[in-house]
C-alpha cells in the first residue's frame, strides 16, 4: 500500500507542475481537472482495501484537520506578501465591508436556512453557517492578487484582486470564533457568558493580531535589514523562509491564547509593508504557488475521490438546494449589498461579491470541530460542506478568469476614490 502511496504523491506532484501550464487560456482551472479526476477515481471498482467509502472523512478527522491546516498557513503567508497596498480603514474599505457585514450575516443566514429547511439544531445549524464562511486564497488565485513581481499595480490598485484577497486572508481566522460558539451551543460548554465570549472568542482576534505585527516586525528585520550580510534572510534567496512565515506566528500566537491564522496573514503582510519592492517577495510567492498548489491538487483530488466513492450518498433535494442558495445567491447578495457606496464601483463590486470561492477552510472546520465534540447529524454538514466547495470549484473556476477579464477591460476593477 506503500508503494501505491508513493506512487500517487509523485503524479500529484507531476500534475501540480504540469496543469497550470496545459489548463491556461482554458476555460477551466487545475482545482476543477483534480476535482472531476477524484470524482472518477472514487467511481470505479477499486479492489481492497479501497473503495466502500475508504475516503470518509469522518473516519480520518485528525488527518483532514492536520493536511487542511497545513495548507491554510501555506497559503495564508502566500497571500499576506502579495498584498501591497498600505493597510488603512479607508484603503482597505471593501475588505472590512465584507467580514464585518457580509461574512456574519452570511452565518446568520445560511443558519436559519440549515435551522428551517432542514431543522437542524441550532448548534448544528450555526457550524454550517460558519464553515461555508471562510474563502479561499488558493482556489481564488486567478481573481486574486499575483506574484509580487509580477504586474505590482495589481496588488495595490485593482480593487477586486486586492479585496478578495485581503478578505480570503482574514476570514480564515475569523472564522474560528463563530465555530467555537457553534461548539458551546451544541454542549461543550455548561454555559455561554459575556466574560467567556469576551475572552475565548474576541480577545484571541487582538492577541492574533498583535502576535502577528510583532512576528512581522522581526522576521521582515531578519530578511532586510540584519546588518550581517550573512544573517540577512534576503541574501540567500531561499523560498524555505516563507515556512518559517507561515509556522511561527501561528504557534506563537496559538501558544498565547491568539487566534493562529490572523497571525500568519497580519506577520506576512507586516513583512511586505517593511520593504515593498524587494526581489525577494518573488522568490518566497513562487515557493509558496507551488507548495499551494501541491496541496490543491491533493485536497481537490481526496475530495473527489469521497464523492464518488459515496460521501454525498443520501442527500435530499432540500441539502442541495441549500448549497447552491448559499454559494451563488447568498453571499453574492449580502456582498453586493455590503459594498453598496463603497470605492468599489458598480463594475468590481459584484464580481467581489460573486467570487466568494469556498475551499480548503470549510474542509478544516468541519474536521476541527467535529473531532472536538460530536455536533448533531454530522452527515448533513460533511454533504453540504463538500457540495459547496465543489460547486465552487466548477462554477467560479469556470468563470473567474473570463469575468475578471471582462470587467478589467470596461476598467471596473480601479478604486475610485
């Protein structure tokens, strides 16, 4: 079995070099070619010890947690160092809109939808609504931000590329606050308080941060400014540094009760704001585009593989009508609404608001808190959860680059003010 192992890990490899190259100028994306080989893979009659739903999540919690984690750091760091534009309220306007309106009535909302339609307890129904929360930094790559050496006006001045980012960036980590309520709603806790939300759900957010700024200041010292050639980071060009991004702020925080994924996103683009137009940004981008995509391919292909070998088995018409109302009507309404006067524009504003792609994070919560405590009717949460995420992926891998296209050609992707 070993063997067979390795064998898959260097085809995945192979085809994680390979497939940006061939799906380029393609109407679909390397995601959705993993996704649909999984699903074909999980279809046939695999001899044992495959098939018969060896792919269940639900029977491998700890791993799904862990992989998805490690691709969330990744790909966190990743998206910090491209973004470019100073940080401020008003510069950085569409993102606030979006986690500070869209993302908790998005919660709110697909909760009551999982509460009415398919009556799930209210613990059970406001996971659901928080784990289709988060987007993906990695899954969003062709409407985000690119290589920080590659057209930098990207990463300051296209408000789509940059708020999708900025917001992909953020929303990963503030999501877990709205998780761990769902877990205390469903029993974990004997009580919810005002002291306990205050200190295990707000507080962690501000020690992220500050871990996070902290973290940034030293490590952006260490790669620019040491004043031994031989300690400067920069001078080696080495890409491995972008790990060290992506593991410290998160253990520190995690260890000082901060919310880990706030401080790897805030550190990385503390970094980039220490020094801007550094060759090294290009060298940490291109070593974190292939580890994301690495783990994209091995994602998307394991999410395949658990549908067609029987993940969705049993959905009701009602669970699927739910994930398509969440992807493709609720989040494009409350973030159309949520950028209403905003510098958006009325060109960039529903495209933002559009390509809200679901990914890796929704995978990552629901693993998380379903190995903490045992949420009622799990089942119904890992169908929708997968739904979602491949819906996501065939739809806005279809059109992203198109509609992106498009709109950047009418000149709506432009901040006005």
């Amino acid at each position: 079995m070993l063997t067979v192992l390795f064998g898959v890990a260097g085809l995945l490899a192979l085809a994680a070099a390979v497939l940006p190259k061939l799906v380029a100028e393609r109407p679909f994306s390397t995601p959705l070619v993993m996704l649909i080989a999984g699903v074909g893979l999980g279809l046939l009659p695999l001899p044992a010890p495959y098939g018969g739903g060896w792919t269940d999540p639900t029977a491998h919690l700890e791993s799904v947690e862990s992989f998805a984690q490690l691709g969330i750091l990744v790909s966190l760091a990743g998206a910090g160092l491209s973004v470019d534009r100073p940080f401020g309220f008003r510069a950085w306007a569409s993102t606030w809109r979006l986690l500070g309106i869209t993302m908790p009535a998005m919660i709110v909302v697909v909760a009551v939808l999982g509460w009415w339609w398919l009556a799930l307890p209210a613990s059970a129904a406001l996971l659901l609504g928080s784990v289709l929360a988060p987007t993906d930094p990695v899954l969003a790559g062709d409407v985000g931000v690119p290589s920080p050496d590659v057209e930098p006006g990207l990463a300051r001045d296209n408000e789509i590329r940059f708020t999708l980012t900025t917001e992909a960036g953020l929303n990963d980590g503030l999501t877990m606050p709205f998780v761990l309520l769902a877990l205390a709603l469903a029993g974990q806790r004997a009580g919810v308080d005002l002291r306990w939300i205050l200190v295990d759900l707000v507080l962690p957010v501000a020690v992220g941060v500050l871990v996070g700024l902290a973290a940034g200041w030293v490590l952006g010292w260490a790669m620019f400014r040491a004043p031994s050639s031989q300690l400067r980071l920069a001078e080696y060009a080495d890409g491995l540094v972008l790990l060290a991004l992506a593991f410290l702020p998160y253990a520190v925080a995690e260890l000082v009760h901060g919310n880990g994924f706030v401080a790897v996103f805030v550190a990385a683009v503390a970094v980039r704001t220490q020094e801007r137009s550094h060759e090294y940004h290009g060298v940490l981008h291109s070593f974190g585009r292939q580890l994301e995509r690495l783990f994209v391919a091995i994602a998307l292909l394991g999410l395949g593989l658990a549908i067609g070998d029987g993940l969705l088995q049993g959905i009701t018409v009602v669970e699927v009508v739910l994930t398509v109302v969440a992807v493709l009507v609720v989040r494009p309404v409350l973030g159309w609404l949520s950028l209403l006067g905003s510098s958006a524009g009325r060109h960039a504003s529903p495209a933002i608001a559009f390509f809200g792609v679901r990914g890796i994070g929704t995978l990552f919560y629901l693993a998380y808190a379903l190995d903490r405590f045992p949420v009622p009717r799990p089942d119904v949460l890992w169908r929708i959860g997968a739904l979602a995420v491949a819906l996501s992926v065939v739809v806005h891998g279809i059109l992203a680059e198109p509609a992106i296209r498009r709109i950047e050609s009418l000149g709506g992707h432009l901040p006005v003010g």
